[in-house]
C-alpha cells in the first residue's frame, strides 16, 4: 500500500496533487532552486510515488522564485554546508 505524499514532510520540495496531476515545486528560491543533495532525494521519492502510483497521470514540475533552476549546487555537493 502506498503511502500519500501528503503524508511527509519535504524541506525543498512542494507537493499538490489536483485529481490525476501531481505537481511538484522546487522550493529553493534563495539559492535559484540549485539542486542539493536533500532535494535531489525528495524529487526522486516524489518520482517514484508518482510512478508506482495509478492515480497520477501527470507530473508537472515547476518552481518557486524568478529562476526555475540553477543546476547543481556545487558547494552542497562538495560537502559545504548551504540552506
């Protein structure tokens, strides 16, 4: 039995599920939604749920702030700390 993603808690990731459509938000717009470490693992659970799961048809992947993303955040991915 799968789980709801409603059910979590993410540090940079929104989730919202309308009917078939899931929608998640990279949540990052300090750093232009650079991809971290945390956030890398929260879209890849995400996927997953949505893969694994009937009910979503669609994913549809968006972003908080003026930048959709940055890429890689090299400095988290070099073991720096950053938000």
């Amino acid at each position: 039995q799968l789980t709801s993603l409603a059910d979590h808690t993410f540090a940079h990731l929104r989730v919202a599920a309308e009917g078939p459509v899931l929608t998640l938000t990279l949540n990052r717009p300090e750093k232009k939604n650079a991809l971290n470490p945390v956030l890398l693992r929260e879209l890849a659970f995400a996927l997953s749920h949505a893969q694994q799961n009937p009910d979503v048809w669609l994913v549809v992947l968006t972003a908080a702030g003026d930048t959709f993303c940055a890429g890689m955040d090299l400095k988290a991915m070099a073991g720096e700390q950053t938000v």
